[in-house]
C-alpha cells in the first residue's frame, strides 16, 4: 500500500516520443496513443515494462504495428505489463474514456460544457497506458478531434502545426481537428488539453533576447471582462524571471484556461496552463482585493514553474518540494517585489505558523522529502509548499543574494531537461559557494517543527544569549537531530536603538548578527550594555518555535522601535496571545486585559496612516484556531468565549479609535493599488471591532457602506461585518447579496463562506441548511470549500459544537464527497486533524463519526483518517 523513496528504481524503458490522438465525442472519447519505447541504458535488464492505466477500456493494443497476442500482456490492478519487448518499438493502444461522467477531476473531464485535464500528480494514467512517473520524459505531438460547434477551441502543449475539418458521416465540416506538438520532452503529469468554446484575451509579450511571445487567456465568454489582472500579473511575472533568475520563456505561446471545477489552485502545464477560476479571474466589483493578490501571486507561480518544474522536473514525487518549495519562494518574492517586502513577509510567516505549524506537531506531520505515501495527492501539504519555502529561503539567506543567484543558474543549466532531487538543488549551492551543506539537508529529512529556546543574562559586562533546540518527535520519527538554525538578531537599548553588533560575516544588515546554530546548545556573547530587548529570527529567519520569556515592556518596546517587520508583528501577537491565554485560563476579566493593551495599541494606531496594511497585520487578533492549539486538551468552546470577551472588550476601549478608522478611512474614487488595499483592510478590521463593542453606530455603517460599496472588498466587509456581529438588517443584506450575484460562482462562493464562519455552535443549524440550498453543489470543489470547508478549518466553535452535531454534519459530508470527488474529500478530512488534543468528550464522539466514514472510504481519505485515528 505504501511507496517507499527507498525503493525507487529507474524504468526499463524510456519514451522518446508520444503521438496521441483524442477523439471527442459524445457518451465516449478514444485515445489512440503511440509510444517510442527505448531500452533503458541505466535500468536492469528487463524485456518487461509496465504501463500505468486506471479505468480505461482497452480496444486494441499493438506492438510495431502487429496486434498484440494477449498471452503478451496483462491489465490488472491498473498495470499493464508488456512481455518480450525488443529495444526499441512502437507500442499503440487504443482506448476509451468517459470524461463526462468524471467525478473526480483527475485525468480527462467535462467543466461547464468544456472538456479539460489535471494530470499531477497521476491523472495521466486516466487517459491512457504510460509510466506515470516524472523521471519519464517524452516529446508530445497531440491531436484533438471534436464537434466544431461545440468545441470551436482545441487546445494542447506547445505549438499548433496542423487542423482540418473531418469527413464522417457524410456531415463534412460538423467536426474538426488540431495538431500541437511540444518540442520540450516533459514528463506526462504537465501534459493538457482543452476544448471548448472560449473567449479570449490576447497580448504579446517581447522576451529579453526579442522573441515574441503570444499571451492568450482563455474564460467562458461571460468572464472575459475579468482576466485583465491575470494579463498584467504575467507580464510581471515574465519579467521579473528574466531580471532575477535570468530565465526567459521558451516557446511562442504562452495560454492560460480558467477552469470552474478544480480540485486544486492551478497546474503549470507545458505552455497550457489549467487555473482553478478563483485563481485567475479578478474584476474589483467581484473580487476582493485578498484576491488580486492570489489571482498575481499563483499566475507567477504556475509561470515560475516553467523552469523551476518543467525544464527541471522532480525525478519521483518525494521531491515533489523540489519544484514547490522553490516556486514557492519565486513566488513569494515576486510578490515583495511588486508591493510591500515588509508587509509580505508578515502575511507568509502568518500564514505559516498558523497552518504549517499545526500540520508539522499534528497527525499529519512529514518530511518535506517524506520517506513514504499511499497517495501522493494528499502530499500537496503546506509543508511542502511552505515549510519547503522556507528550506528555500534558509539556503538564499546562507548562501547571500549573489551567490544564490549563481548557484540557481548552476542548477538550471546543469539539469536542464532532466527529471533530479533535492540533493541536486542543494549540490549546486554547495558548489558556487563552497558550503558544506550536508547538516543543513536535515531540513528536508526531518518533520516536526523544532522549538528554539533562548535564556540570557547579563554577567561580567556582557549579555550572554543561552539557544537550544529541540524537535518533537513526529508520527514515524521519535530521534531528532539538531539542524542548522539560521538566527538573525539585533539588540535594542532602552530607548529602543540598536546597539552595535560585529556583523560577522554572515550576511547580516547594519545592527545586526546572524548567529548560525547547529548544535543542540549554543551560548552567544555581546559587548553591550545592561537592559537591552533580543529582536529575535528577524525577518522569520528560520522556521521554528521561538521560545523566550519577554516582558511586556520588552514586547511593547520592540512593537514600538524594531525596524523589522516581523519583529513587531510578533511582538503584538505574543502581548495579544498572553491577553487570551489568561482569559482562558486564569480570569474573566476581559476589560482590564484590553486596558492593559490600549496604550501599544493606540500607538500603531496612531501610526497606522504610515502602511495601512501593515497597521491591519499588528492590530488583528490571533483567530480562535490559533489560540485553541496552545491549549491542551482543547475545548473549543472555552476558546470562543475568551476569545469574543476580548474582541468585545478591545472594540469597547479603542472604540473613538475605531469609529473614526471605519468612516475616515472610506474612499470616494475606486483605486486598486496597495495603499488603498491596505486602507480598505484596515477599515474592515476597524468596522469589526466596532461592532464587537456593540458600539451604535455600527450598524449604520456597515449597512451603508453595504448598500453602495465601491468594490468587492468593501461590500463583503460590510456583509461580513453584519452577519457575524448579527447586526438589523444583516438577513436583509445576505438576501439581497445573492440576489446582486447569484450569477457569479466565485461571489456566490464568498457568501456561503461568510455565513459558514459565523461563530458560536448555532451555526451548525445554518450550514445545513445551506446544504440544502439549490445553489449548492457537490459537484463543484470551490462550492464545498467554501461552505463545508470554511465551516470545518475557521470556525471551531461550530465545527466541534458539544452536542457533535459539527461532527455529525462534516462526517455525513465527507464521505458523501469522497463518493464523487476522493482528492477534495480526502483534503476536507484534514479538518479532523485536532482530534488528538480534544479533550475527552468531544474527542470521543469525532473518532466515532471517523470511524464511521472510515468503514467505507477512498484510499485516498484513508490514509488521513487512518493516521488521524491512531495519533
Ligand atoms: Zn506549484
């Protein structure tokens, strides 16, 4: 049931080359492939080869051309095995497919009347035989063929080179056919295909070396109005590449298709890129200004990866981190690039310790290479991505801006076209720079998020800082070594200067040291005075677990003085996290603890016009998730109550403060830029917190603000503000939000979220009636998502309601998903993933609902339930 990295083996055969042939027709679809099968000089020898195939009905096989004797071959268990190959010959099937009634989106399926693919990880074998592996690569040359009317557009990899119309039945010109052929040899998870009728948007793009690249974005024609950011976001995008990573794109097309049921956000197909609706579309009356963001930042990195994945791929999916990790930091330096560094950096590093975090110290936990999986679909995780990320970025920072930029030129060029690992990434910096980077490659061997622990006293004239690490064990991994911890610090004097520090060498700024830790205790010395505030793993500088015991006058002062961002940020989350973990566990008195917070509080606040956006970050509460996970055992409901006693008590002593944020703040004239994102951002916190101090005039101002909103984000900030607070009119308001957009999905979608994170455990009642509701669909990922997926990761307090009616609600849900759609339920069951710190009661009647879907669930929710129940 496993694979095992251990066990890799390179194939018997190679492909040089695939020819396929898709024939589009209704109730059926043929594939008509041909593969040039090549001996394999590096394999054992073998006559023998196995091809993937998963569902598919087999009409004919045929080896050079001579159909097959069935004593030849077999199709079992989704293998086909060939016997008595010679070295090299052309093996053809033909086989059908039924995309219409593809459930699961994996291979070849039907969308809103198109026909589309997703191959990663092993959607291939759904559309016909191959070694469905990445260390495979072959040259395509695909032929699609379809109704004319229908599917005006065809659509595959690389470059058109031939069509016609078809002559059957008599009816010359009802159907038609295109040829593509992609001159990069890739490995068949990048293949696509499209047909449907689509508009376009088109544009060119002039390469550095003056190649011209055709830009084309294919939507439903109703859309075609929102694809102009995704346009601009990849001609940023393209060159950017050029200027950082000197990386220029090499063919003379360049399409992206939006796609309304996807499992994922998007798939950086050869030249053809397939995105998840949400993850392209953006216009500012349906989008919020959150989503431009995304819609900029996942456009750059299905882009990033044409390099960074396609011209060198992963040789197996352990190293899927390979191509994530690193896009991820292409990515999210792009993003720093284009708008705030600052501000960015922030949001990463929320994002990660409030949800990598949590996967790393849960049942989930892995490696970012794991050593084993029974489906690599639920290995898409945010430790692959984000902790990958942050491997990545460990290495930039270790290495400097110059050296780096070297050592991914070595990598590119040196693999160039070839399927390698994570030991290749890593070979080439160690190379231009000369490191031994052979501890550091823990980071990708070892789970667990490490806990660093800093002490320090001041002794004989000079301040001593005590760091020790420790990585819990992890399901499958009790020993832990010590990793190299990169620690970037300054000092801060009492007036919240930085003191002089020996830079040392290693990269560091003006003020400050990074102290490069690798053992398990490390003492660091510092000629400084008496008194001074350590501002610690400046700028995240590694992804661990910062334990040190600061005072709030500490907190206050970095908050106040620090020059890094994420410093302050910190430094307002630990003054916020110490406010709640006392009003969970040791009082009630919610007031005194805001008016303890008021004078830092009106301090950013009083700065706030400086960045807004960032403003919004310092001044944001921890969410109740976040605080739950430092309680143990964990009752969610002992968590909402501190937690809204603070939101009210807050909202009640800066109350002046946030009334004049949420009127001063509006806009007269839409603008789109970052500082009127950050405004608006700052605004919607600001209107929240006043209508959690039940202040009068909330109400007004949401309802007006919601009646002539200058754009998405201020009219769901307002929605939002009234369905949670439950503010007159708030009923009014839903209703008449789906009646304005009940024709748009991706806004559609924003309002069954917004209902499903109401806190408190009525909402349990809500969320099945929206089940019920005709614009529900479990067919459609997006739509689960936002309903059952919002209701079951951000709102704990329903989720596990103590009655278990949450849980009752989310287990009938999961396994009705996983009948149709095995990857977006399996996803969906990570929601579960509390049940080992529950406390007793409701951890017993979860893990009898788990148990329950278990009895009859996919291998792929399998294996999360699976390691869920026996954490
Ligand atoms: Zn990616």
């Amino acid at each position: 049931k496993f694979t095992h990295l251990a066990d890799y083996q390179p194939p018997a055969y190679l492909v040089d080359r695939v020819a396929l042939d898709v024939d589009i027709r209704d109730g059926v679809t043929t594939v008509t492939s041909s593969l040039s099968l090549r001996r394999n000089p590096a394999a054992a020898d073998s006559t023998t080869m196995t091809f993937n195939g998963e569902g598919l009905t087999l009409r004919t096989l045929a080896l050079d051309d001579v159909v097959l004797n069935s004593a030849r071959y077999q199709y079992e268990d989704n293998l086909l095995t060939v016997r008595g190959l010679p070295d090299t010959c052309t093996l053809t099937s033909v086989v059908d497919i039924d995309p219409e009634n593809n459930t699961a989106l994996e291979g070849l399926y039907q969308s809103n009347g198109m026909v589309c693919t997703q191959c990663e990880a092993e959607g291939f074998r759904r559309i016909t035989f191959f070694p469905d592996r990445p260390d495979v690569l072959a040259r395509f040359t695909t032929t699609v063929r379809a109704d004319k009317a229908r599917y005006p557009l065809l659509l595959s990899n690389g470059n058109p080179v031939a069509s016609g119309d078809e002559k059957s039945h008599g009816e010359e010109g009802a159907r038609h056919w295109v040829t593509w052929e992609d001159p990069f040899p890739k490995p068949c998870y990048l293949f696509a295909l499209v047909a449907g009728d689509l508009a376009c948007l088109e544009d060119t793009f002039v390469t550095v070396s003056g190649r011209k690249v055709a830009l084309r974005l294919y939507a439903e024609h109703r859309d075609l109005d929102k694809l102009d950011h995704a346009m601009a976001s990849l001609k940023n995008a393209m060159r950017w590449d050029e200027q950082t990573y000197g990386r220029e794109y090499d063919l003379d097309i360049y399409m992206i298709v939006a796609v309304s049921h996807f499992n994922m956000g998007a798939m950086e197909n050869k030249g053809l890129n397939i995105f998840n609706t949400s993850c392209v579309l953006a216009h500012p009356a349906t989008t919020t200004d959150a989503g431009f963001q995304r819609v900029e930042s996942v456009v750059a990195h299905e882009y990033f990866h044409n390099w960074s994945g396609n011209r060198v791929t992963c040789r197996d999916w352990f190293q899927l981190s390979l191509k994530e990790g690193f896009t991820v930091f292409r990515d999210q330096e792009f993003s720093a690039d284009m708008h705030s560094a600052a501000v960015k950096r922030v949001e990463d590093v929320d994002f990660l310790v409030n949800h990598q975090f949590p996967e790393d110290q849960g049942p989930m936990a892995h490696a970012v290479r794991p050593e084993k999986y029974q489906k690599i679909d639920n290995f898409y995780t945010l430790t692959i991505y984000e902790k990958g990320a942050e491997i990545v970025r460990m290495q930039y920072h270790l290495l400097g801006a110059e050296n780096f930029r070297k050592a991914t030129d070595h990598y590119f060029e040196t693999n160039d076209g070839k399927a390698v690992t994570c030991d290749d990434f890593v070979a080439s910096m160690e190379t231009v720079s000369g490191y031994d980077l052979s501890q550091f490659k823990c980071w990708y061997s070892q789970a667990g998020t490490p806990i660093l622990t800093v002490t320090d006293e001041y002794r004989d004239g000079q301040y001593h800082l005590r760091f020790r690490q420790h990585t819990p064990a992890t399901p499958g991994q009790e020993q832990k070594q010590p990793l190299v911890i990169p620690i970037r610090l300054a000092l801060l004097d009492e007036q919240g200067a930085p003191c002089a520090l020996d830079a040392g060498g290693n990269g560091a700024a003006e003020g400050e040291q990074v102290v490069i830790m690798d053992q398990a205790e490390q003492t660091v010395s510092f000629n400084v005075p008496a008194g001074v505030t350590p501002s610690l793993l400046r700028g995240f500088s590694a992804p661990v677990v910062l334990d040190y015991d600061y005072s709030v006058d500490q907190l206050a002062r970095l908050l106040a003085y620090d020059s890094d961002g994420y410093c302050r940020w910190n430094a307002a989350q630990r003054l916020y996290f110490a406010a709640l973990d006392r009003l969970v566990t040791e009082t009630d008195e919610a007031d005194a603890e805001a008016a303890a917070l008021v004078p830092v509080l009106e301090q950013v606040i009083a700065r706030s016009d400086e960045d807004p956006a960032q403003a919004a970050l310092l001044l944001s509460l921890p969410g109740e998730v976040a605080l739950g996970d430092r309680h143990k055992p964990l009752n969610p409901a002992s968590i909402h109550r501190a937690h809204s006693a603070m939101k009210k008590a807050l909202g009640k002593a800066l109350q002046s403060h946030w009334l004049s944020l949420s009127e001063n703040l509006l806009a007269t004239e839409l603008s789109m830029d970052g500082r009127a994102m950050g405004r608006r951002q700052l605004r919607n916190l600001a209107l929240d917190f006043l209508a959690a101090g039940e202040h009068p005039e909330a109400g007004r101002i949401a309802v007006e603000l919601f009646e002539l909103p200058l754009c998405m984000s201020e009219e769901l900030g307002a929605l939002r503000a009234l369905v949670h607070h439950g503010l007159p009119g708030a009923d009014q308001a839903l209703m008449q939000f789906a009646d304005r957009w009940q024709d748009e999905a991706l806004v559609m979608d924003q309002w069954f979220a917004v209902q499903a994170s109401v806190p408190g455990a009525h909402t349990v009642d809500q969320v099945n009636r929206l089940l019920e509701h005709p614009a529900f669909d479990w067919k459609t990922p997006n739509r689960v998502r936002a309903l059952v997926g919002t209701f079951t990761n951000a709102n704990p307090s329903a989720f596990h309601a103590e009655n278990g009616q949450g849980y009752q609600l989310f287990s009938a849900a999961l396994s009705r998903l996983d009948a149709i759609n095995p990857q977006v339920a399996a996803r969906l069951a990570n929601g579960a993933s509390r049940l080992p710190v529950l406390e007793p009661g409701r951890k017993a009647l979860l893990a009898e609902h788990l148990a329950g879907v278990q009895k009859t669930a996919s291998d792929n929710v399998a294996e999360v339930l699976g390691r869920i129940l026996s954490s």
